[in-house]
C-alpha cells in the first residue's frame, strides 16, 4: 500500500476525509450511489467536481470495495468505475470524465509509515502536465499513534542470558520430526495432544523443496509422544484432486483444531484452490473409530449474512454489511491458536484470520461456521497472520506487517466496549507469532530481529506498553512456532528451513529469581 498526498488545481471543489471510504464497489453503471463516507481504515476518500473530458492522473491502490475510482453524473448516478483488475497492485494512470460526469470520486489505501513515498492524484484541464497550483501532503496524524517502541529486557541482562541460552537448548534439543522422507519442504504446523498421542496437520511440497501452492498437499499425521519415529500419514487432499465438483489447483494453510470438552474429534482445516477461488475447507477426524469425513467447506458469517468461507464469499458478507476492507484475492491465513469466551451460554472460540492485508478477528462456536469479529480501526501495514488471544472481555492482537517496517504491532480489543486500543511497536522481522498462557501469564513466541532468533514476549495485561520481550534465543532457522498445553507441560513445533517440524518441550525459563539470590549472596 502507498500513502496518498495529493496535488489538484485550485479551482476544483474538493472534499477529502482520513480512514473514510465512498463505497463505489456496491454499484453497478447505472444505479444511484449512496455518497455518505462509511469509516473504512488505511483509507482516504476524495471528491472532486469535474465535467466531461476532464483527465485525471493518479497513482494509488484501493480494493474491491471501495473502488479506486469512479464518476457520478449530477444525480450520483455511476457512469464509470475502476476495473477490478486495477486494484490488487499499485496503478499509475490517467482516466478521462466521461460524458455527464459531474463528480470525480478517489479511494486509497496507505500505510502507517511516513517514510514511505506518496502516491498523487493530478488534475489537469488540456495538458496532463498543466501547472499545479496547490500541494497538500498526507494528512494522517501519526502522533495520535506511538511511536516505535523498542521493548527493553525487564530483568537484569545476566539473568536475560541465561533465559535465552536455556530457549536455545530447547529448540536445540528436539523430541523428533513429523516431516517424513518424502516431504521435499514442510511449513507452518498446529498439533493436539491426547492421551499420550499427537496429531498434527501441515502441508507439503513432495515434488520439489521450495513453498508453492500449486504444489501442495494438506497432511494429517499422527504418532505416539513415545515414539515419534513411527508416523501414520495421511493425505487430506493434493493438487490434483476432485472436491465439491472442482479441481483443487492449489493449498495453503492446514491447521488441526478441537473443542475443550471433545477428546475425540477433531477438526482439520486447510485452504484450498476450487477452480478460481479460495475456500476454507475441513474434513472431520474420530480418534475412537479412526475414520475421517468428506471434505466440506466451512462458512463465514458477517452479521446475518453467512456465505461459504470463500474469497467471493467473504466479500460479498462485507459488502452486503457495509465493511469495508483491503483488497484481498488469495489464500486465507487461518491461525492455529484458539482461546474461549463463554456468550450467553455458548462457549466460542477464537483466531486470527489473514487474507493479504485484511487481517482480522474471528469467532466460531462449532469451528466450521466463522464469524466476523472486527478489524483494526487504526492504519496499519497489516500482513497474512494476525495472533489473537482472548483472557476475559480482552482479545489480545499481535500481527506482523509488511517487510517494509521492522515492526509488529501488539494491540487490544475489547470485546464488550468494541473500543481498539493504543497499538504498541514491537521489533520483529516479520514471522508468525503466537500467543501461549503459562503459569497465569499472558506470553508470546515472536521473531525479534530475524529467523534465527526467538523471543518470549511478556504481554503486560496491566500496562500494554511496559510488554517486553524477557528471553531471546538463537535459533537455526527456525520460525512459525506453534505451542500447547498438556497438562500442564508445554510443547511447541516449529518449522526449521521448511524442511523439518520438530517437536519439542518448552517452558518459559525462571532465572529471575536465582539470579536475584546471587545478587543478594554477593551483596550487589
């Protein structure tokens, strides 16, 4: 995304508004458009009188809905609108008013960042190159956010060391590997443990070793903790396959889930090429029968309007409720990690769900049908796998950006008032993350400066911003960790090099307190 400033000749009646939107993308040519702003974060709308033959140049990016651009006659009737397949990258372009246009009509996306380059928008009578006249830069307060927040380790650096070096041994000292022989590349794992087993689902690439979605298959394996060096794999779907009356023509993320009071089923979730459009698919698992379900396809609920959880699908329940969103059009990043919320009796489970840049909450009581929650109201450079943890009335966020910032951004969201908080830098190279409770602390496992390292970020329930990451370890190449709780052991599996998923025991280190003893001991 690029931020927006904007040169126009003075002469021209303007009105321009920040993280507002006029929504073009509900509208065919033809019909009436509603022209009142609808709150639309990273967005900017600008309104320009104009006349047939007017030539704008203009250089931006916007989504489906809102549209780049469009023209209204007198009447607000649409006479033209931006193609979609302008939307999904930067454009540079000039467009022409066409006959009886009376309003010239802008959406753009921008980014949180102020170093980025502005994107603009021309006006020019006869000559694309006429004279400007007036120049008005971006105007999103950046203030009103903080700024980049560098956590500092809360307890003394010996004490930190030692934390980090016991992190490395960890990862350095795995249980085993759930890749098998023929898994040429490996990513981005979930597990469940159960009665001393583990079941885990991933994808993988058997035809070459590199990440290609056209390549992929959705993998479903289970093995005993004691004896991880005998895997039962099973393929849950591959290039390839007919599904629903399609072809799948690509796979992406493959996580397996559960409920809290079913030891018994489980549910694996993958992400699916039908055709031309993405879906949300799932087969479902019974350990006691050992059989596994058709593949079906989850669904996706905004409000009253529920659709199959789909690329199309999830736009048009948007659309039809009014929300406005990035432009989005491949894989749907579903995160792994669940945490429960009981409303009005029923108990729900939520995630993050990451489609591009639209990163946002979700919710499901029955891990099939998932409903909107809410999106960040603030700009942001939001990227693929937003983390989300729920402790009460509180959903914790955590969501990597664009490689473009060195940053993360840890916010909150709360759940009765619907009110984001303040978000809070966090250093991080731009890897998934995940949240984990340990001893009635809220933590998370991040990537702090690169894939080979990985950090325990405290999350400061009390004071968002005194969160500080306490441990950091050096890794080999490893990255995308997901973690559980069984029984009160932790065990976490990461991916290193694509190319294993090791399985190991985690703890978060307290040296703290012995390094506080020694002090004591040493009269320091």
């Amino acid at each position: 995304m690029i931020a927006l400033g904007f040169l126009i000749s003075v002469r021209i009646n303007y009105r321009i508004c920040q993280n507002k939107s006029i929504q073009l993308g509900k509208y065919s040519i033809g019909q009436t458009v509603d022209i009142t702003p609808q709150t639309t974060a990273n967005c900017r709308y600008i309104m320009l009188s104009c006349k047939d033959g007017d030539r704008f140049k203009l250089t931006g990016m916007s989504g489906n809905n809102p549209r780049l651009y469009g023209f209204l006659d007198a009447n607000n009737v649409l006479l033209d609108i931006a193609d979609l397949s302008t939307q999904l990258s930067i454009t540079t372009s000039v467009v022409t008013a066409p006959k009886n246009a009376a309003t010239a009509v802008f959406n753009f996306q921008f980014p949180t960042t102020t170093d980025l380059p502005y994107s603009g928008i021309a006006f020019a009578d006869s000559d694309i190159n006429s004279t400007v006249l007036a120049t008005q830069s971006s105007a999103v307060d950046y203030n009103k956010y903080p700024k980049p927040q560098c956590p500092q380790l809360s307890e003394d650096y010996m004490a930190s060391f030692v934390g980090g070096q016991i992190v490395s041994n960890m990862f350095a000292n795995p249980l085993g590997d759930l890749a098998i022989s023929t898994d040429l590349m490996a990513h981005c794992s979930s597990f469940r443990i159960i009665n001393e087993n583990i079941y885990a689902a991933f994808y993988v690439n058997k035809q070459a070793a590199v990440e290609n979605p056209a390549q992929h298959t959705a993998v479903f394996r289970r093995a005993s903790l004691s004896n991880l060096s005998s895997i039962t794999n099973v393929e849950l779907c591959t290039i390839g396959d007919s599904v629903l009356g399609q072809t799948v023509n690509a796979i992406y993320d493959t996580v397996i889930l559960k409920k809290d009071d079913d030891n018994d089923n489980l549910y694996l979730l993958f992400t699916a090429m039908l055709g031309t459009d993405y879906y949300l698919l799932y087969r479902k698992y019974t350990i006691s029968t050992d059989t596994l379900s058709d593949i079906s396809k989850c669904q996706f609920t905004v409000n009253t309007t529920t659709n199959d959880f789909s690329i199309s699908g999830m736009k048009q329940a948007l659309d039809a409720n009014s929300i406005s969103y990035p432009a989005f059009s491949t894989d749907i990043s579903f995160m792994q990690q669940l945490s429960t919320r009981v409303e009005n009796g029923v108990t729900y489970y939520y995630t993050g769900i990451g489609v591009l840049d639209f990163c946002f909450i979700a919710k499901s009581s029955d891990l099939l049908n998932w409903v909107f929650v809410s999106q960040p109201d603030f700009p942001t450079t939001s990227k693929y796998e937003p983390a989300v943890y729920v402790l009460g009335d509180v959903a914790y966020y955590l969501c990597r950006q664009d490689a473009s910032s060195s940053y993360a951004f840890l916010t909150t969201y709360n759940l009765v008032t619907h009110v984001w908080a303040t978000p809070i830098n966090i250093p991080d190279c731009q890897s998934r993350s995940v949240f984990f409770v340990n001893s009635g602390a809220l933590y998370a496992l991040h990537a702090p400066k690169d894939r080979n390292h990985i950090a325990i970020l405290h999350i400061n329930t009390t004071n968002l911003d005194q969160s500080a990451d306490i441990d950091v370890g050096d890794v080999d190449n490893m990255f995308y960790p997901f973690i559980q709780d069984d029984n009160g052991q932790l065990y976490v599996t990461i991916t290193q090099a694509r190319k294993h998923i090791w399985l190991c025991k985690f703890w978060v280190p307290d040296t703290r307190v012995s390094i506080a003893k020694l002090k004591q001991v040493l009269g320091s």
